[in-house]
C-alpha cells in the first residue's frame, strides 16, 4: 500500500518583533485557507495531522483540521521544532501505514524532505511556501517519490 506524507509549511506569521509568540497575519490564513480548500476540492485525505506547539503551526492546522476532517485527529508532537533534527519523526513515519500530515517550519520540513527523497538531511531540494503543501509518497518497497507540491501564489 502506498502512503502519503502531506508536508505543511506553516502559513506567514508576525515578525518576532511585533509579537514574540508569532500568530498568523491575515495572508496566512488566507494562504492556508486557499491551500487546503483546493486540496479538499481535490479529493484529499489525510488519517491524523502532526504538528508542533508553536503558535504559527497551532492556528495554520486549525485551518487545515476544518476542512479536511482527519479520522485519527491532530496530535502535537515533540521533534517537529525548526531545529529539531528529522531522523526520530522520520523513523515514525515509516512504520506507519496511514497518510500523515505534518504542519510544521523550516529548516525541519526541509530536513524531513531531503531524508526521505535522498537519505540525508544534509539538503534543501524543496524550495517550501508559507501556507503550502508538498507531497511525498513511499511506495511498496519503501522509496520515497515526489508526487506535488502547491505554493499559494497558484491558487489566487
């Protein structure tokens, strides 16, 4: 069976400056709005979406859980932080037989990326949009592919 891993770059939060907790602005939300809106319109299902306890991935999964209903829920998680290293969540990742979403930032998600598609967190292969989604899919034998990515700036 083929599973596929759905990778969320949070959409565009508030300088640090302004609010060190990072909430969305208004273009994040709307960003993540047309994203998943056009993933539900596609047909897409995902069975629970990870994200991490930062304030930015918190409200950008909220959009995401509303929408596309995932029957395992959403579940925060430890190890999805900007800096955390990808190995741990990529190991859960591969003995799960479920389509996950994560809802996380950058560097992480680039990291998790490069892992799967070339086994090395070493590289940043994806360039990733705030508020987009990129698609990855292990086949059964257990190689990652690249299926899609969609950047808001598509959607307007």
């Amino acid at each position: 069976m083929n599973t596929r891993l759905y990778l969320v770059q949070h959409g565009e939060a508030v300088s640090e400056t302004i609010n060190p907790d990072r909430p969305l602005t208004e273009k994040g939300r709307l960003d993540s709005a047309r994203t998943v809106g056009f993933l539900k319109t596609s047909g897409i299902t995902v069975d629970v979406i990870w994200h991490s306890s930062k304030t930015r991935a918190r409200q950008t999964v909220a959009i995401f859980q509303n929408e596309l209903l995932p029957k395992e829920g959403i579940v925060q998680k430890d190890g999805l932080s900007p800096n955390d290293p990808a190995g741990p969540a990529f190991d859960e990742i591969g003995h799960a037989q479920k389509n996950i979403m994560i809802v996380g930032h950058l560097p992480f998600l680039q990291k998790l990326t490069s892992l799967a598609l070339i086994n090395s967190e070493a590289y940043e292969i994806i360039k990733f949009s705030m508020g987009g989604v990129v698609c990855l899919e292990r086949n059964e034998e257990g190689k990652w592919q690249l299926i899609f990515e969609i950047i808001p700036e598509l959607l307007r």
